[in-house]
C-alpha cells in the first residue's frame, strides 16, 4: 500500500515522500496516528499546496537562523571551574551547561543542538559548533578558567612551602656554621 508520510518517520522517511508499505502498518499505525495519509489523488494535491506552505516557513526559519548565526559567530562564554593538581577539571563542561550560558545571553538552544569535538576536561579555550538550522551553524567559543577562590588558596600554599623552605635552609646554614665553629 502506497501512503504520502504527513510525518518524519525514522524507519521510513521524511515529509511529504511516497513510500510502499504493508496494508497492515499503514492502517494500524501510519494513518491512525496521522502520520501518513494514503496516497491517491486527492491526498497528493494537498501535500503539494502544503509544500508550499511549508516551503515559506522554512525560508523563513532559515533567515531567522542566519541572523541569530550572525549574532552568534566569535561568541566567548567563560566558564570557571574548579581545577585538580594535574590541571584538569573535576567534571566536564558539558553541552547542558553550554546551552544553559547560551540561555544567559538570550539564546535559547537545545543542547543537542551544540556540538563539542572533544570533551573539555581541562582548562583553556575550545571550538564549539551550534547547529541552527540544516545548513546554518554558529561557531562559538568557550574558554574554561580556574576558580579565583582556588587560585588564591594555591598561590597561598606555594607562599607556605617557600617560606618553609627558606626557614629550613637558614635553619640548615646556621647549623653547619655552628659545626665549622
């Protein structure tokens, strides 16, 4: 049986394709959840005046996207973490937390939306892609630094042992002038 998919079906097609499929999943599934209609004459001239309609929208979809791409392209969000001894994170900047500081800055994108090549488990800055629309793709920037509260405590501990140190050599000199005496 032959039916026009009215609906994005994963194991079938997109919108608007004729596709051959048995009686039995046609009438049980297909056109009860309005997924498709079946295709004759009728149903085909329809489909077309939707794909007009349908083409408008995307056009339009698609110049909305270009503008927010064009807002978007060389953006730097910054995120402070806090960082272990060998200089990695503790966690990830996940694509949650990316489309959360997009959301800060009235971009409202879905996380499976941005694409991230490799995890960012460390500091420094990394290329992220934004895809917005079929062809349309932000690129973006996210620069991980470490938390200022940690720095600080580092710096503080360095200072310590410095300190400690150059108490234990003045202490180690004056112990081997005393043995020289």
């Amino acid at each position: 049986m032959k039916v026009i998919l009215t609906e994005k079906v994963s194991s079938l097609g997109n919108v608007g394709e004729v596709v051959n499929v048995s009686q039995g999943y046609a009438r049980n599934f297909l056109i009860p959840n309005a997924f498709a209609v079946q295709a004759d004459e009728g149903n085909q001239k329809r489909l077309d005046d939707q794909k007009r309609r349908l083409s408008k929208r995307v056009d339009e979809e698609r110049a909305v996207a270009t503008e927010l791409k064009s807002k978007m392209d060389g953006m730097v969000l910054e995120f402070v973490k806090k960082v272990g001894a060998s200089g990695k994170l503790f966690g990830t900047v996940t694509n949650n937390e990316l489309a959360k500081e997009l959301a800060k800055h009235d971009f409202n994108i879905e996380r499976r939306m941005i694409s991230v090549s490799a995890p960012i488990k460390q500091l420094g800055s990394f290329d992220i892609r934004v895809k917005l629309f079929t062809d349309v793709e932000a690129n973006i920037q996210a620069k991980v630094i470490m938390d200022p509260k940690q720095m600080e405590e580092l710096k503080a501990k360095e200072l310590a042992l410095k300190n400690k140190a150059e108490v234990k050599g003045d202490s180690e000199e004056k112990t081997e002038e005393k043995k020289a005496d």
